[in-house]
C-alpha cells in the first residue's frame, strides 16, 4: 500500500514537472485560432460551470416582467453586448466570430433558465474568455435590466428588439458610461446608427468643402486679380495706342519714332544765309 502511494506520488510529481515544463518551453499554444484538446476543453467547461452554480445559488431574484427593467436592460444590452452576443436580426460579427471559447449567440439561449447564473456572470465575467466584469461600472439593478431583456430576447424578432431598444434610455447605467462601438451598425437596419459619426465626418468633410469653396472664392478673387492685372494691362495698350497714334496707325506698324521721318520731308530745310568776301571767301550768318 505504502508503495502503491509513493508510486502515484512520484508520477504526479514527474507528471507535474513535466507540465510545467512544457509550458515554460512555450509548447503550449495559447492562439485563440487553435482549440483546446477535447479533454481540457470538458474540464473547464464543467470548471467554470461549476463555479457560477456554486457563487450564484443564494442570489436572489427580482421581478423580471417589470416593463422598465425590461427598457433599461435593452438599452445598455444594444449598446454594450451585441458585438459579442448579437441581438434578434443581427447577424454574426467579427467579434462573435473570432473570440475563443466563443461567446454564446444570446437571442437563442437566453438567460437558458438560470437568471441568477446570468446576473452572477454579467457582473463578474469569467477569466481567459472575454467576458467583462460589468458590475465594475453597473449597479445591481441595471445588471437585472439586462437579466430581464435576455429573458426575453428568444421571444423576440428584429422590429419588436428595435422598437425596445428605441423607447429605451440607451447606454444609460448611473453614470461611468464610456462611448461604446456600436457593432450592430455592421448588419442590416442598424447600419444607421453606426455609421452616425462617419457621417459626422462627412460633415466635416463638407466643412473642408466650404472652406475649399471658399479658397475656390479666394481664387476667385484671383479671377478679380486677373481682371486686376487686365485693367493694369490696359494703360500698356493706351500706350501702344499712344504710340500708334503718333505714328498715326493704330493698326500696327510704324509707332511715334516714324512720324519723325515724316514730318523731316514734308518740312523743307531753311537756306543758309551766307555772303563772299572780295577774297572769295564765304562767311556764314546766323539766321
């Protein structure tokens, strides 16, 4: 007997060392994209299972027909759990998609019969899966919200979730309530609301717009300045008028400096004014 027991203490040890081992040498592979074996996914399956049974089991439940809880929970529901757990006409996201173990598609299990297993996991999350402890920004009551819209969410289709989520207060919780991504705006009608600040950026874009329209008015002030350096221009071509008219063509050719030439031939050159001497020599006047 003795023997039997340091036998399986000494496999445990070897068993434990090598585990550890392994685990030190970066064998196991923690990739979200790469599956737990079978066995060790059955093992912390009923782990966490029974871990939420255990710490759920003397909560208490409150009224979960109550129309205002109801509200409340749909819309912190929308606006804080759908990318994951999506909603009645939602289709699948890139998160819902892509987390391991992946999360479960709500609007078909519900709170599945245990609304106090849900609040306990709603507010505490659970470990390595990506599911947040809520209850550190949410109060008991608004946890029971959400408990109360899963509860009816199975029952539900798309128009009667958006009509919900429409009377409701939206991401609303009591204060601390950060700026959520809207994934349902991924997928169908919701498309609206997520695409509200691209639109916004739209505007912004059209803000540019109006400040390039009014560089495009500033150039067209530079129009303005062209017609500006037109009228500067247009002394030049006085002056080439000016010019054209002293040289009287004012289509072109000969400007003021032929005009010159012409006056000299039609103004005869004066007769000098001279005498001899009776030495024969000539002696010039001044006229």
């Amino acid at each position: 007997m003795k023997r039997t027991i340091k036998t399986l203490v000494a496999a445990g040890v070897v068993g434990s060392a090598a585990l550890v081992g392994g685990a030190y040498l970066g064998l196991v592979n923690v990739g979200a994209d790469d599956p737990h074996f079978p066995a060790v996914y059955a093992f912390l399956t009923m782990a966490r299972d029974r871990s939420i049974e255990v710490r759920s089991k003397d909560i208490e439940v409150p009224n979960l027909n109550d129309d205002a809880l109801i509200k409340a929970g749909a819309g912190n529901y929308n606006s804080m759990c759908i990318g994951c757990h999506l909603a009645p006409g939602v289709a699948e996201t890139e998160l819902s998609q892509s987390l391991y173990p992946a999360p479960p598609n709500l609007t078909k299990v519900g709170i599945d019969g245990n609304p106090a297993a849900a609040f306990w996991v709603i507010k505490h999350g659970i470990k390595a899966t990506g599911m947040p402890a809520w209850g550190k920004s949410m109060g008991d009551q608004y946890i029971w919200g959400m408990v109360a819209l899963l509860d009816q969410l199975p029952k539900m289709d798309a128009g009667q979730y958006q009509a919900l989520v429409a009377s409701s207060g939206g991401h609303d919780h009591g204060g601390g309530e950060t700026q959520m991504h809207n994934h349902e705006g991924q997928h169908g009608s919701a498309k609206a609301d997520h695409h509200a600040e691209p639109e916004a950026a739209t505007d912004h874009h059209a803000s540019d717009s109006s400040k390039a329209n009014a560089g495009a008015d500033h150039h067209g002030d530079s129009s303005s300045s062209a017609d500006h350096h037109a009228a500067d221009m247009t002394p030049s071509g006085s002056g080439a008028d000016h010019h054209a008219t002293d040289g009287q063509t004012a289509e072109g050719g000969a400007g003021h400096h032929e005009t010159e030439p012409a006056q000299k031939e039609q103004t005869p050159a004066a007769a000098p004014n001279t005498h001899t001497h009776a030495d024969g020599k000539e002696h010039l006047h001044d006229s």
